[in-house]
DNA sequence: TTGAAAGCGCTAACAA
DNA sequence: TTGTTAGCGCTTTCAA
C-alpha cells in the first residue's frame, strides 16, 4: 500500500503550516481567500484525503452512535434502524449496530465501561431484559437514550409511545365491536417485562372503564413477540372451552402469528375471532387479512431519539433527562372489521 | 471527564515499559509470568482499558467492516445482517451499516476512496445499480466481498446462490403442478437488472426444456423487490383477458404482495392461481397461505462473505477473486399445494 | 524478555 | 490570519 497522502503533504505543497490546511479543510475559522484556493488546490493536486482514524483520536470522539436492539430480524426493529440511520447521517454521524438477543447479560455490557466504549460517541438502546439496576451500573459518561417507556433517573432521556394509553385504545376498539371475551397475548410477569406489564394494564384498564370483568385465563404470556410464540399461545387459547372472540397481540408478528394459527384451524378472521396487532410494521399491510394495529410514529422516534443523543454528546454539562413521548394512532383493517376496511393501494 | 488511564500509567505502577504492557494486554510475545501477573494487576487497579482510537491510528486499521445494503426494512437483509453480524463478531469485528435505497450513486461512493474510507476495513457489498464501470473505477485498495451473482474481475470476491438454477426449478415446480399460464414477476431489463435477468432466464429455460412457449405478456417487470410492487403487477395480470394461473415472483415480499392481490379480488391461492417466492423469509412460513419459496442458505452466505472478507483484510497480497456460490433448495408451501403441504409447528 | 523512542496523522493551545 | 508544536494513546522497530 502506497504511503496515503498527509496534511503535511499538502501544506508543504501549499506553502502553508499543516494547521492552516486543517483550517480550510474543516472549514474552521478565518482563511483568507487566497491561501484557501491555494490549499484546495493541493488538496486536490494530491488527492488528499483526511483520515478518519487519526482525526478521531485527537479529537477524542468516533463520529458513530451505536444502535443497540434485542433482535434485527423484527420488521419493527428494522423498520427503526432505516429510520435511525438516515437521521444519524444528517448530522455526519455514522451507526453501528448491535443486537443483543435479549441477553440481559450482553445489554448490561453494551452500557457498561467496556474497552468499546470509544468506538461510540453514545448509544440509542432498545433493552429488553434491563433492569434499573444495570442502569445505573453503567458508565455514567456515556450518553444514552433508551427507546420505550421507562422511568429514567434524570441521567439518560427515553422516548417512545403512551404504552398504556395505546393498549387500552387498541383492547376498546375490541370491545367497541361488541366481542366480551377478549384475550391478551404478549403478557411478560417477570422483572424485565415492563412493556408487557404496561399494554396489560393498558388491556385492564379499558375493561375497568367499562365495568366489564378480565377474564384472567385469556391472558397469555409469550417470551417473545414473534410469529412462532403468537401462534403457539393462540393454539393454546383455542383449545380452551370458551374460546375467546377477539385477541389484543402486544406485537404485530403475535397478531400474525396468532391468525396463523387460527385460519389453519379453519376459523375465519375477524368472523370469529377478532386480532389487533402493534407496531404497524408493513408486513400486517399486505398480510391476509390486513392487520388492524397500534402505529408508532417511528419516524419521530429516530429522528427524537438521535437529536437528543447527539445533544447530550455534544453538551458540556449533561442536559436533563427528557421522558419524551411519541404520538400513535390506531389503524383499523380487516383482522377486526373484515373486508368493510379499506384494502390497500393494490 | 477525568483524564483516562493509559498505557503509561500502567507501565509507571508495575515498574514496566509500556511496551511490556501492550504485549500483556494483546496478549503478544513472550512475557515472562512474573511481570504478567504484576502487570496484570496494575491494569486492574487501575481500571485501564485500552483507547480503541489510539489503537486504530496506530494500526492503521479500524477492526469495523461495511455491509452495504440497498434497503434494510426488508427481511431479507436485515435477516442477512443479523448472521453478518454475528459472524463477524466471532473475529472481533464490528460491523457499520448503511443502506444505500439502491441509488447508483450513492452505491459508488461507497467503494470509491472517499473520506470515510479508513472507518471499515473492507466492505460487503450487496448493489443494486452498480454497474461493471463503477466497480472498476473503485478504490483498489479496498477489500471488497459483492453479495449476489455477478461476473468477477478477480479483484473481489463474490458469493450468491445460482439464480438461474434455481428460477428454473421454481417455475418447473409451477409446470409441475399442471399449470400452463405461467407467469413471472420482477424482471428488469435495464442495465442494472442483473439478478433479475438471471431469474428472467432460469424462467425461460424451464419453458424451454419442456418444449413449452414463453408467453411474453406473462412477464412483468417491477422496479423494486417489494409488497407493493408485487401487488401492483398482479392487479395488471388480473386483468389480461387470460390471467395466469400460476406465478413465479422474484421475491418473497413480491409474492407476498401479488397473493394480496389474487385474495382481494376473490379469487384462491393456490386454486385458482399458484404463487412461489424467492429468499425465504419468516413472512412466508406464517403468511396465509404460507408461501412456497426458493431458499438460500442465509447463514452460510453471510459466514462466506465475512470469511473471504476477512481474509483479503489480513493479506499481505490480495488473493484471487472467487465466485463462491453458497446452497438453495425449493420448498414447498401452501400457496402451490394448498393445505396439503405441511402446516409450521403450530 | 524488556526498554527507549519514533511514529500513526490530525487537532488545537499558544504564540506571533 | 497563520505558524509552531505538543499532544491524542497506542504499536512497533531497534537495541540491549
């Protein structure tokens, strides 16, 4: 490999000291006119290009965020990272990805003061099996957003969607259509299922407001939110005696899952069994039926989630930790009102 | 932020040159027990952890690689990511990501020796609209792995299934079955079409081994892989004066679309027209019908790639170009049986 | 086996 | 406005 071309290559050709030639390359401070032509002229003479890896260390930064997700496989998650990526590259910055499977373990390790820690000038996260204590274990220099609810300690913001409010909405659209007796699949009773925990509650809540009972067995807790777990738990509530007659799947590839499961069995969405999903990713557009679900602005998300970031990166005394909140919206399509809902564009 | 610890304070507290330090800390040349475990000790006391930046100028090397995809929202290569990702984990590798929504010129930029060059040490590039020209005026100098099939000038490498093969034993499958409107969905008779053209010709050529005629009418094109386009092309068909009854799509995602198409409109999947796909993605294993698919052995493409990538990165002189072509097999699912194929696990 | 010291190429404090 | 120069923290050649 051929020497690469330094600053000092170019000043010495331009004339200039190499903190000039950095001045106009940056675009920084004051240059005159003529001795910016003369070194953009070098700069282009000797087709210099700067190097990344050198202007990292002695500024002390790495110029990438990191993008930490449980799983890149999901369509929700995927979905974001477009979104995420595109909003990191306005601002020059680049975006590392990783996934974590869910490991409590790997989480913890991606916030906590590792030998990578450089690598990222701070982190989006997107825990699944974080607790509060992880949280405040790690290196408190990092600067950190976390996607989803969660109650932050004033040290990190978070961003996401009204959980509860959108999972009551999603459970009265069910029940507006006259079902009573309405499932939950995705609930996750354990320490690290927050989310789950409040789209339960959510799903409680708009019984309660109606004075209608929860029937408790109709509540199916899933380790995951994917197709295979939704399908598995929608087998399992079709063998009860009664059967419910609408579902609320906390994701929408438990509601796909979940209808799988039902028209294999030869029963008709939303005929007899009625599903709302969550997530609004585009699969549920095109599934059949269409999938009627809770729709995240993620758009807002990644764009909110980076502008904060890079806020905090920049800031020389860290800002306040924000809890901010996305709007969501229901989409109505045919897994609750059949055919009388708008098909899509096609 | 406190000053870091560095090398040299380690060095300083175990009465060692910072020499002997890095050679513990990367585990290098032959240190003797004694000093190890001294210098050991002092890395712990004082929580030293290595600057990445610093290692990076130094070894001219950033220890990230690029995967660069034309869209990330779609399964098929966010599925590929993830076994990207985790394969180069296992070499220490990070991987960056970026999505390049199939504009040929932002694809040239990426292998072009631009500015950002130094942050990966190679690319694994699956392109959209490249074309021979831009991936000969790339920059030589970077080790380069192109996903997909694609003629090599033994200066990369390239891995892929072999479409033509395999298009051909999807639409045999469709002959098979008794169907003799075939039709296909996806060409692109445009320059940067390569990959449809290869599935166009595997299409043709399993006409012609029957001795069977091609109608021509039959043949769509689609300027992208996805639902919508899918759907879209379908509607036209529906349309002929004699529709197809059966479809060859060149994606999962255009078969996906084309089947919501064929089901709003009343008609069956696969009674009256049969669908088959190409990538299998989790979508088709829970859509309704299930999908019959061409599959790719996703996890050995991407352990090839990151292997042979890796390896170019390490050599001192670039080894030759090959043309490495990972497995496929056809698998058969509701939309060209219908209820007869196995249902998935649940 | 270990030490001394010269880079890696850029930024930025300080000086002019 | 521009030059000088000391880092950034690590790797690695050369010497001992």
């Amino acid at each position: 490999m051929r020497r690469e071309v330094t600053l000092r290559d170019v000043a010495e050709l331009a004339g200039v000291s190499s903190r000039t030639v950095s001045n106009v390359v940056n675009g920084y401070a004051n240059v005159t006119e003529r001795t910016r032509v003369r070194v953009e002229r070098a700069v282009k003479e000797l087709g210099y290009r700067p190097n990344v890896l050198a202007r990292n260390l002695a500024q002390g930064r790495s110029g990438q965020i990191a993008l930490v997700v449980p799983y890149l496989d999901t369509p929700y998650f995927s979905e974001l990272l477009q979104s995420v990526i595109r909003a990191a590259k306005v601002s020059g910055y680049n975006v590392l990805i990783d996934q974590t499977d869910g490991d409590p373990e790997h989480e913890r390790g991606f916030i906590a003061h590792g030998s990578r820690r450089l690598l990222f000038d701070g982190v989006i996260f997107s825990p699944l099996g974080l607790d509060q204590q992880a949280l405040a274990d790690r290196d408190p220099a990092l600067p950190l957003v976390i996607l989803g609810e969660r109650t932050s300690d004033g040290t990190f913001d978070h961003v996401g969607i009204d959980d509860v409010a959108a999972s009551r909405q999603a459970t009265e659209h069910l029940l507006d259509l006259g079902r009573n007796r309405v499932a939950a699949i995705g609930d996750q009773p354990y320490a690290t299922g927050e989310a789950a925990q409040r789209r339960t509650r959510g799903f409680r809540e708009a019984h309660q407001a109606r004075g209608l009972p929860v029937r408790e067995d109709l509540i199916i807790g899933t380790p995951r939110f994917n197709r295979p777990d939704g399908a598995h738990a929608m087998a399992h509530l079709l063998e009860l005696e009664e059967p419910p007659d609408a579902v609320f799947c906390y994701s929408d590839l438990v509601a796909l899952g979940a209808i799988r499961a039902i028209v294999s069995r030869g029963l008709r969405v939303p005929e007899d069994i009625a599903v709302i999903g969550y997530d609004d990713i585009e699969d549920g557009r095109f599934s059949n039926p269409t999938v009627t679900t809770i729709s995240p602005d993620k758009e807002m998300i990644a764009a909110t989630a980076v502008e904060r970031l890079l806020l905090r990166i920049s800031s020389a005394t860290p800002p306040p930790g924000l809890e901010l909140r996305a709007p969501h919206k229901l989409i109505v399509r045919e897994s609750t009102v059949g055919r009388s809902a708008r098909p899509p564009s096609a």
